[in-house]
C-alpha cells in the first residue's frame, strides 16, 4: 500500500503544488528531498541517499507523463525489488557473499 499513498500524497498532491512555485528541475529535486526525508522519517538510515535518486525518477516520470499511475508502477516494482533483495539475503546469505565478495 505505500506506493499507493505515497504517489497518491507526493506525485498526486506536492509535486503539484511544488509545481506552482518552481521550475521543473525544483520540483523534481525538492521533491525527492522530501522523499528522502519521509523515509527518514519512517526509521531508514541517513546513509541510505537512493531515496534521492527514487524521488526524483518518480517525480520526473509524473511530471513527464501528468499520471499518477505510472510513479506507482515504478515505486512497487522498486519495492518488490528491495523485497526479492532481502530475501535473497536471508535465504542464501554465502551465495550474496560469494558473488560480492569474490
């Protein structure tokens, strides 16, 4: 549900309103700021910065195509990608290890 309420707020309802006050490339950097710092917010280490780069693609993607739907696309297939991530490192933790640190 994150995707959802996050585009839905962030894509939907700030990048908008950003939109009204600065040029294209503010509102994509402003924007994945406050990304950033909602995810900071929600308990993620200060060091984890692709926060930045994910708020700026998905505030560029809405600003491209005007639709919500598609930075939900991207932050789901983001987040089920962090998940395959995650659990890759809990089931097979030598095999990450051999392939990092060959």
């Amino acid at each position: 549900l994150a995707p959802l309420v996050e585009e839905a707020i962030y894509r939907g309802l700030v990048v908008p309103a950003l939109r009204e006050a600065f040029p294209t490339w503010g509102v994509i950097v402003s924007s994945s700021v406050i990304f950033y710092a909602l995810h900071l917010a929600y308990g993620r280490p200060w060091w984890m910065l692709h926060y930045l780069l994910a708020g700026a693609i998905l505030s560029w993607s809405f600003l491209r195509t005007g639709k919500v739907w598609v930075p939900i696309v991207l932050h789901s297939l983001g987040n089920i990608l962090m998940g395959l991530d995650d659990l890759l490192l809990l089931i097979a933790p030598d095999l990450v290890h051999r392939i990092l640190f060959r």
